[in-house]
C-alpha cells in the first residue's frame, strides 16, 4: 500500500482562499531594507513572489503594491523560485485594498 502524502499545515491554509495569477511589480521591505519583487500569484490570504533575494520562513515583511497599499505579512515557504507570504490582515482588509479588483480576479470564488 503507497504512503499517505500529508500536505503541511501551511500549504493547506494557502487554499483556504483561491488564487489567481498575476504579474504585478511591487516592493517588499524587509526591516530597513526595501526589495523590487513581482506577485505571481495573490489570494485573500496571501501571495507568491519572485524575488532575487533569499529569505527565511518566518520572516516578518511589508508587502508594498503600488495604488493598493502595503500589507504586513509573514514568510511562509521560500524557495529558488520565489517564497510564499501570508497576509497579516484579514481578507476583508485584503478585499479594501482590491476594491472592484476582487471581483474582476474570482478572489471570492471557492479555492481551486
């Protein structure tokens, strides 16, 4: 019998909200310091970047996207390919910042 696969916590939390794909700019400070990054990917909960700089789980960050605002975040998985943030304000907070964009995106459709 094949072993059963157990998904992380974090990774389950992630579909808590759907996601859809994007390619904004944007920037992230980290303390003192202020990074370009892009937002492959955004949810209610949180977000997928590229960033050319490696960061640790559990990082606090500021998520700044331009004409929405800034979110205060958390780290969540990083990787050579990106890292995963986890918003630090509720999805209606989220939903404030998007406006109508939360409809044109599906942000409050059921997770894929």
């Amino acid at each position: 019998m094949p072993a059963e696969t157990v998904k992380p916590e974090s990774q389950t939390k992630r579909r808590n909200f759907s996601r859809r794909h994007v390619l904004w700019p944007a920037k992230l400070e980290v303390g003192k310091h202020v990074f370009s990054c892009q937002i492959w990917n955004v949810s209610l909960g949180g977000a997928r970047l590229r960033i050319d700089v490696p960061l640790k789980e559990g990082s606090e960050v500021v998520l700044d996207i331009p004409s929405r605002g800034r979110i205060p975040s958390v780290v969540s998985w990083s990787n050579e390919q990106g890292l995963g943030l986890s918003f630090q304000v509720g999805p209606d907070r989220v939903r404030e910042m998007f406006h109508s964009g939360v409809a044109v995106l599906g942000l409050d459709n059921p997770p894929d």
